[in-house]
C-alpha cells in the first residue's frame, strides 16, 4: 500500500521536473529567438553606398547635383533622383539621415556644397557614437572620397549617414 | 527507525537533485538573456563584398584619379 502512494508521488515529481525543465526551454528559446538581430550597422552601410553610387558615378560627380562648376537647381530633388525614400508609413519620425558635403580642392575648410535629407535630430546621436557604441542610439556611418565634374574640377565629398530603427533592432 | 533514516535520506537525494536542475536551468536562462542582447550583425560577419571597409569609396577615388589626377597628396589627406 505505502510503496503504491510512493510511486504515485514520485510519477507526480517526475512530471513536475518534466515539467519545469519544458517551461525552462521554452523560456530560454523565446529569450534568445524573440530578440531581434541588430543590422543597423549593414543598413547604414547600404545607405552610405548608395548615396556615394548617386552622387558620384565613373569618377563623375553627377551633373543635377553640380554641373560646370556649379550647384544644379535639380539637387532639390535629391531622394526621388537617388530612388530613395526615408519616410514610411511604419513610423511617425523619419528613421533615416544622410548628408552630403561637397568641398572644393582649394578651399577644404569650407563646404562647397551640402545637401541634408532625413531626420537632423541624428547628427548629435552620431556625434556621441563616436566615442563609444551605444546600442540604443542610431548608427552612424562617415565616408569620403574624391570626385570630379565634367570640367574635371576637383572636389572631396564627404557623406553621414544614420538609421536609427531602436525599436526594431535593439531589445 | 532504519528505514526511517533511509526514507529521510531517499528525499534529502530528491531534494537536492531538485535544487541542482534548478540551478542549472536557472544557468542556461541568464546565459541565453545574456547572449540575447548581443545578437549584432555588423558589416564584418557579412560574406558579401560589403565586408571591405567603404571598399565603394575607394574604389570611386581610384576611378576619379584616371581622369584627373593632380594633387593626389593632398586629396589623399583630405579622404583619410
């Protein structure tokens, strides 16, 4: 009789360990798999090639952005002219940045040339993201390189970008 | 009273076995939170020709030197 109510008991503990050790899996898997991947990184790398493949194409800075020498009255129209879009119906703010300074080669201390799309709020983010990486703030990519128009006139473009997209991102 | 001891000694081993499976799930959940917070791809895991730092750049400069390339010290400067 006594060894029939053990065994019960211990059937019972059995199931309880089961038990546990199932809700154990279950939490740790949905730790690990419900946090999302942080790509930010890549993305704004993406942005930054993109941006540089519309400004400056074959070693030629692109001629609706300056021509001759001078600043096209097309570059207003920078986005749509690079296929790009920063605003999306998934967020209220934009959740992008790109900048783009041109300088001449003879004045490098002063822009020639700038042209600023997206969220500015950004910039700040991306100046403390310099020092050390924070994950909840945006990711920030610099760049620059060297370009030239159709009068083979010298210019250095230096190009920001930034994709917040926390929420997505960062858990 | 022997038996007694035994059974004392029977749940004391159940006991602790408890605790243990305890510990060590307990272990693997902190471990995965932990690792949870660190799920980053940066451009250094990727495979593709991303993975060269602004390779795109330059490469664009490279191009931009065959059709003007005076001054390659200083805009060398300039883009470092």
């Amino acid at each position: 009789m006594l060894n029939k109510k053990s065994g019960k008991l211990l059937s019972l503990y059995w199931f309880a360990i089961i038990t546990l050790t199932a809700g154990g899996v279950f939490v740790m898997v949905y730790l690990f798999y419900g946090a999302p991947y942080d790509v930010r990184e890549i993305e704004s790398h993406i942005l930054m090639n993109q941006v540089a493949d519309c400004v400056s194409y074959l070693g030629r800075i692109n001629p609706d952005l300056i021509s001759g020498g001078v600043v096209s009255s097309n570059s207003e129209n920078f986005l749509e002219s690079c296929h790009l879009n920063f605003s999306s119906i998934e967020w209220e703010r934009e959740q992008f940045y790109a900048e783009v300074t041109f300088y001449q080669l003879a004045d490098l201390d002063n822009s020639f040339f700038e042209i600023k799309k997206g969220n500015s709020d950004f910039v700040s983010e991306c100046n403390i993201q310099g020092k050390e990486k924070y994950n909840n703030l945006v990711q920030c990519r610099e760049g620059s390189f060297y370009s030239v128009d159709e009068l083979n006139n010298q210019y250095i473009i230096k190009i920001l970008t930034a994709v917040r997209k926390t929420e997505k991102n960062v858990k | 009273m022997l038996n007694k001891k035994a059974q004392i000694g029977h749940t004391l081993t159940w006991v602790l076995a408890t605790i243990i499976i305890i510990f060590v799930l307990l272990i693997f959940i902190f471990a995965s939170a932990g690792l949870s917070k660190i799920k980053f791809i940066g451009v250094g895991e990727l495979k593709s020709g991303l993975n060269e730092e602004s390779s795109i750049l330059e490469e664009k400069t490279n191009i931009a030197y065959e059709l003007n390339n005076a001054n390659k010290e200083i805009i060398k400067e300039a883009i470092k």
